[in-house]
C-alpha cells in the first residue's frame, strides 16, 4: 500500500514553486522516486527474518500478464456469482486443455425468461461448447460444469427430472428441456438453439445445419403441442426447401421470411 502511495504523492508535487528558491528537476525528482521505490520493495513485511528482494530479483513469468488479462476479461464477461469457485473451474480447465466457463460477452439476462433462475443463452453455449463432444453425458458430469456457474441445483434437478434424464444420456435431450426452460413459445426456443449451437460468430445469422434443426424443431414439437401437426409438416418442408438453397444451413430470419407457412392457427 505505502510502497504505491508515496511515489504517487511525489509525482503530483510542482516542479516549479514560487516561494522555493530552489527548484528540482523532473529528472532528479524521477531518481528520487526510483530509489524510494527500491527501498520499499527491500523492506521486509513482517518482522520475521526474511530474505530481502531487489526488483531485479524478482522475475515475472512472461506468460503471466496475459495469462491475467484474458482472466479478467472472461471474469467480467461471463459475471459469475461465485468468482472464487469460478476461477477454479476455469484455470482447472485451461490446465487440462478444456473449454473453460466463460460467456463470449457481457449477457443482460433477457426479460422473457419464465424465472430468474441464471440460466441464459450464453450460459448454454458455454455448456454446448464443454459438452458437445460427448456422445452422452451424466448428471454428474453437467453439474460439475453447474456448478461452476453457481446455477441453482433445484433447476437442473427439474431439468433432469421433466427430461427422464437417468444414466447415461443424449447431451442434446438434456440442450432440448433447459432450451425450452427459458423460452416463451417454439420460435424462440428454436432462436435460442440456433444462437447456441452455431459456428458463426458472435452477431452473424446464427445458421445451423438442418439435420440439427429438424432434430430440435421435432422435439419442441413434442414438447410444446400449441402447432397443429399439419402446420409442422408445412414448416419442416418449407425449412428444408430453404436450407438446399443455402448450402444445407438454416437461420432463425428464415422464421420471419414472407413465404414461410403459418406456426399456429392464429397467424
């Protein structure tokens, strides 16, 4: 603490004073700062008998500046609840050479979700990017990702339980039930999943492929009911149409497009 304060006062004293018939120079007032600052630096901390250090001593490892910088970009961008617990999560995830927990950007949870739970989109694509990979998962293998977000345990045990998620299970079945958890209708929850598994960067069409589409249309189908099945037949047509005219990639502004048929009765 002293050691930062008092070249501070120094520099903010004025090099030319009036009253002063002597004036110091900058450069010798540099200098002066340079040897208080060594001297702090080689006073011990405590009055145990320890070794002294100069700053010549002290090596930083090269890598540990940006090692720094993008921790705490991640730690601001993904705004954990718990930041302790987080960073373990995510040096443990570095060291390991996995993807760590962190949010692409800043995320203001979106006021159309059903609860205020802390589940958001960019919360899902960081699980999506740690957990695609795996053929199937297990509940503990999610929660030890859960957990490192601090999300609440009552959550992913509904998830788990509306899901019938026992055992071993399709990532993409337990992607489904936490899509829908914060989604307000099919076509949102469809945005949603397309925002989440997408290679595109941030803030491009959000295309995915249509076998992954028709997969996550047919199980929202399922699980909403509001769509007639003749719409749905209509839809799912209209999107594979549309996606062999786009190199096999569906994107949510084809939802909104003219030509698209109707979702429900009431369009």
């Amino acid at each position: 603490m002293y050691a930062m304060e008092v070249p501070c006062m120094l520099s903010n004293m004025p090099i030319d004073v009036a009253s002063h018939k002597e004036k110091v120079s900058v450069t010798r007032r540099q200098g002066l700062e340079n040897n208080i600052l060594k001297v702090l630096i080689t006073m011990p901390v405590s009055n145990n008998d320890e070794p002294y250090y100069c700053s010549e001593q002290i090596k930083i490892p090269l890598d540990l500046p940006d090692i720094m910088k993008e921790f705490t970009k991640a730690a601001i961008r993904t705004q954990p609840k718990d930041i302790l617990g987080w960073s373990t999560s995510y040096f443990v995830a570095l060291y390991n050479g996995e993807e760590p927990p962190v949010k692409e950007r800043y995320e203001i949870p979106m006021a159309t979700q059903k609860t205020d739970s802390g589940l958001t989109i960019g919360i899902l694509k960081i699980f999506h990017k740690q957990l695609s990979s795996f053929v199937d998962v297990t509940r503990q293998i999610i929660e030890e990702k859960w957990e490192a977000l601090s999300l609440p345990k009552e959550l992913l045990d509904e998830i788990l339980h509306v899901g019938n998620l026992n055992g071993m299970f399709s990532w993409r079945e337990f992607l489904v039930i936490a899509v829908v958890t914060i989604s307000i209708d099919i076509q949102s929850a469809l945005k949603n999943i397309c925002d989440i598994i997408t290679d595109d960067p941030e803030g491009g069409p959000s295309r995915i492929l249509y076998n992954d589409f028709e997969f996550f249309f047919n199980r929202f189908i399922q699980l909403d009911g509001g769509i007639p099945a003749e719409n749905a037949k209509e839809l799912i047509a209209y999107f594979k149409m549309t996606a062999n005219k786009n190199n096999g990639f569906v994107q949510p502004s084809f939802f909104k497009a003219s030509d698209c048929p109707t979702w429900s009765m009431k369009d």
